[in-house]
C-alpha cells in the first residue's frame, strides 16, 4: 500500500504500537511505567438551551461519566513515550430521540486516542523533541489549546524557545471529530514561540506563525448562526486560506496585581469561488486579537478581571477581511464559562450549536469583559463567582433581519471540596463539585419574529477522582 494512502488513524495507533511493544522490548530492565487519568461523574440540568434550535424538547436532566488514562514508559531520563485514552461524555437518563443531539457531550461516546506520542531530551542539552499526537498549546492558549498530530522542539532553560508543526485532517485528530461541513479540509500551521524574562522581572513574548488551509467550509459571521437551515444556506468554501501571525505579549507586577497583555496581529488572504459568477475572488486578511488579565491575590480571597477583544469584519461587500482568523482546530477556550464557551462538555467537537458554539469559544468577531472573584472558606472548601458580557466586534443579521451585537450576559457560581486535602496543593485526588450557570440571551439570538430567547440556566454537581 503506498504510504500516501495510509490514514492517519492508522498511523497513529502504529505510533502507538510502537511505544508499548518497541520501547519496553529495547530496555525491558530499565524502563518505568507510570499511570495517570481522571475519572469524573456528573448529575446536570439545564433548561432553555434548545431555545436557540427550536426544538421541541427543552429541559434536561441527566448524569454523565468521563473517563481518561495516560499511561507513561520511560526509557531512560533522555526518553519517555506517552498514550493516552479517553472517552467523551458517556450519557445515562437521556432519550434516544433528536434532543440527543443538543446534549453536550453526546457526541462523543466511544473510546478515543487522546495522545500518542514520543518525548525525548537530547544528550548533554536542555532540548527536547516531542513527535505523535500531543498536546498542543502556544502563545499562552490563544493561539492553540488542543491535542494535534505534529512535532514540537522545545527549549526550557533562561528562557523557553517552542518551534511546532502541526498537521490537522478533517479539522480533527480522528473521525470521530471530523467536521462534517469539511470532509476534504486539511491544515498546517507552523510556528516560533519565545518567552524570556527581564532583568527586572517582567517577562516578554514573541511569537511568529503561518497557517494553511485548503477546501475550508466556513460558517458566514455575519449572519448570527442558530439553526441548521442557517448553517447549510451561509457557509464559504474556502478553497485557500492563509495567515501569517504576529504575537507580541508582556506580564508584570503592578501594585502587587498580576498583569498580562496579549496582541496578535494578523495578516493574509482567503480565497473561494463567487456562487453567483463561479469565478475565483481572493480578500485580503487583516485582522489582531486583543487580551488583557489583571489579578489580584488577597490572601484566601483572589479578584481577576479579563478584556479580550477579536475583531470583525466592517464591510464584507469590499475586498478586505477583517475578521480574526483562529486556527481552526487548534483554538480552544472552553474555560472562560459554563454556557458561552462549552466548558460544560468540555470537548472540541463539530457538534456543539448554539450557545455551545459562540463566538466567545470561536474568538472571532467578539469583545467581551469578565470578572472573577474566588475565596478559600477552609482547607477543604473553595467557592468562586464570575460574570462575563460578551458582544460582537461588528454587527450581525439576526434571524429577525436586523442588525445588532449584543450576545448576551452570563453569570456562573461554583462550590469545590477537597475532602482529603490533596487535590487543592497536588491536583490529585477527590474533587466535589457544586456548579450553576445563568445566561441572558442578547439581540443576536432573537428569532425570526423578532422575540429573544429565553433565559438559559444549568446547575449540577461532580465527582471527579485524578491520579
């Protein structure tokens, strides 16, 4: 079979093969194996979230289980090779009718290959290369946050130097994720990565990357997107898209506030074919990202506030795209809320609608502020509260015809017990958790008769054991 036809499902699990029977078979008295994984069950109800869909089942209750092993062999210090499976969230209590499939994690029920890959030190060097399915994250998770096939070299010393490759089919690591919109998609991304501290402390980041894509079906922003009718009639297909990106970012001490500034600016062109003529256009990319954190630490209470601005397009009837671009696949900024971001599910599939894909988890077109407060009660005991608004960059077309920005307002509350006093110091352990979430639909989500979606809230509690 020529090598161009091998999957890369299957060279992944080859990948895999090769460090469980390879690696111990090379140096079976000097290799050591480890384990590590999480185990998590949950009871949630949520309510009003299918309001965005349109469908008739709208409260939920159900419990969920999730499920990940890492298991580690280590050659020697110079040589250790890492796999990792997981399941997504495994639903009980649910109906197997087609309200399944507004149910975050529904999609994601099978064992899958989270990691496989190889990370090995050079001899007498601070270096390292980490080669398979691996955790990816840049530019402090702006730019990547997510598992992709690729290579990492990275340098670890007076400074952190991180040059990565990525490959990405389908818009995911497997079939599984595949992004149905996009069955021919492919992607590249390319990146260097510095991070240095000062001679007075501060610490400094460069960063330069470079993205390709190819038959890239893309949803229009434009048009606020809610149902599926939507989605089919205002996606682009893209038959090129590149970007180059510029980062640049800082983080002091101010007053005893913790401080960081993030820009990225980004510049290239996004190629298709005009429906109406059939003829190939070409827009010029240029578009930045904006995000700022400040937190301050009073001893058992802690305050943060966060600004995060990706810009929109003004016009899109001229040839200039000013949109923010993520690198699709990559981005995944599931931890900003309960609803706005999908951190519910937790994971990064195509099926997520509504508001488990805002573009507050996409980070394009989007401007939003965030306040956090969080108080250790005790040893065992932690609560946190935060809200966040969130608008878009520049107006879009709700289903009601009229141009607007406002996505909405959410408010999230969380509770954690540590009943053994581990998890809080070693992020091992038992971890009980109390969480709810209450969001207030903006004029975005107005339907077509121009009435706002109702109220959406969840509440739930968990169970989550890591070792």
């Amino acid at each position: 079979m020529p090598l161009k036809n091998i999957s890369m499902k299957m060279r992944l699990y080859a990948l895999a093969l090769f460090l469980f029977i390879a690696l111990p078979t090379y140096s079976l008295a000097a290799a050591q194996y480890s384990f590590s994984g999480e185990y998590e069950l949950r009871l949630i109800t949520m309510n009003n979230v299918d309001d965005l869909r349109f469908q008739i089942h709208d409260k939920e209750s159900y419990v969920d289980m999730r499920f990940k092993l890492t298991p580690t062999v280590e050659m020697n210090e110079n040589v250790k090779g890492v796999i990792s499976l997981e399941t997504g969230y495994t639903l009980f209590g649910v109906a197997s009718d087609d309200s399944l499939d507004s149910v975050p994690g529904s999609d994601s029920i099978n064992l899958k290959l989270k990691n496989v890959y190889v990370d090995f030190t050079l001899p007498n060097l601070e270096s390292r290369f980490i080669v398979g399915l691996q955790p990816v994250k840049i530019f402090n998770g702006i730019i990547a946050d997510e598992d992709a096939f690729g290579v990492t070299y990275l340098i670890e010393a007076d400074r952190t130097l991180q040059i990565n490759y990525v490959k990405m089919y389908d818009n995911r690591v497997n079939k599984e994720y595949e992004n149905e919109a996009n069955p021919k998609m492919e992607s590249d991304f390319a990146s260097i990565f510095l991070e240095k501290g000062t001679s007075w402390g501060d610490i400094y980041r460069l960063l330069f990357g470079y993205y390709i894509d190819t038959n890239a079906s893309i949803a229009d922003t434009s048009v606020y997107i809610t149902t599926t009718a939507l989605e089919e009639t205002n996606d682009t297909m893209y038959t090129e898209r590149t970007a180059m990106y510029f980062g640049f970012g800082y983080s002091w001490d101010f007053k005893g506030s913790d401080m960081t500034f993030d820009a990225l600016y980004q510049k290239g062109s996004k190629k298709y074919v005009d429906d109406a003529t059939g003829g190939n256009l070409s827009k010029r990319l240029v578009a930045h990202l904006i995000d700022y954190t400040a937190t301050k630490d009073f001893g058992d209470y802690t305050a943060s506030f966060e600004f995060l601005l990706a810009t929109g397009d003004q016009n899109k009837d001229d040839n200039k795209d000013q949109e923010y671009m993520p690198v699709d696949g990559l981005t995944n900024f599931y931890d900003r809320a309960y609803i706005l971001t999908g951190y519910i599910s937790k994971d990064d599939s195509g099926e997520k609608t509504g508001l488990f894909d805002s573009p507050v988890y996409n980070l394009k077109n989007v401007l939003f502020f965030r306040i956090d407060s969080s108080c250790n009660f005790s040893k065992i005991a932690k609560g946190e509260l935060a809200a966040i608004y969130a608008q878009s960059d520049e107006r879009v077309t709700n289903l009601s015809g009229g141009k607007s920005r406002g996505i909405g307002t959410e408010l999230d509350a969380t509770i954690s017990f540590d009943p053994f006093e581990t998890y809080f110091d070693t992020n091992e352990g038992v971890l009980l958790n109390m969480f709810a979430a209450y969001f207030i639909p903006g004029e975005n989500y107005k339907d077509a008769d121009g009435i706002a979606a109702a109220d959406v809230y969840l509440y739930g509690a968990a169970c989550q054991y890591t070792f």
